[in-house]
C-alpha cells in the first residue's frame, strides 16, 4: 500500500520501485533483479520525494498511476461532488452522527488527495 499526502508521498521508495517495476519489460526486469541480488536492496533509487515530482514520471509509470488511481476512486459509493454536498448542507451533516461525520470527512479528504493524484499523473 502507498501512503500518499496532499504535499508528499509517505511511502515514495514502495511507490517508486512499484512503479518501476510495473512498468519494466521483461528483458528490464530481469536486469533489475540481477541488479538487486548484487546491491542487496540497498543501491534502489528512490525518484518520487514529493507529490511534485509525479508529473515527471515516465507516461507508463503516470498511466499506471492513473488508473489504479481511478479505481480507487470507483470503490467508493459516493463522488466528491456528492461529499462536498453533504459537507455543505449544515442541516444534514449536523443530523449525522458523530462517527459518521468523521466518516464523511476521512472520505472527503481521501477522494480530494486521489483527485489531486488524478491530474498530476496526467
């Protein structure tokens, strides 16, 4: 799993390699495990620092990005817009309880980060 910030990605190496590896043919892969046995995991480079350096990834790794971004995106019930909605509306959200208001709000703030994530790996 990737943990992914508004400003910074938390887990950039397993992001970084993940997306490497993703997108290596298998000629690639094959080098780069050689490569690793001989470095024993210590030589990886790590290219995404922060949320910044997303649109300066290869179109393959963006791609790869993107879409697993959407499909994320599709295992929710509910829509930004429709979060965004709820949170507007004080009436409704005060009839909500408080576990669920925290509900809403953790969703909100995932599908705003996904979103974010969306047009970066354009």
């Amino acid at each position: 799993a990737f943990v992914i910030g508004r400003e910074r990605v938390f887990t950039e190496e397993e992001l970084s390699v993940a997306l490497q590896v993703l997108t290596m043919s298998a000629e690639e892969f094959k080098e780069f495990k050689d490569q690793e046995a001989k470095t024993d995991r210590k030589g990886t480079a790590c290219l995404i620092q922060s949320v910044t350096m997303i649109p300066n990834l290869s179109a393959a790794e963006k791609k790869l990005l993107f879409d697993a971004t959407m499909l994320t995106l599709k295992a929710f019930s509910s829509s930004l817009k429709e979060e965004e909605t709820m949170l507007g509306d004080l009436q409704a959200y005060l009839e909500l309880s408080r576990r669920e208001q925290f509900a809403l709000q953790v969703r909100y703030g995932q599908k705003k980060i996904l979103h974010q994530l969306l047009e970066l790996a354009k």
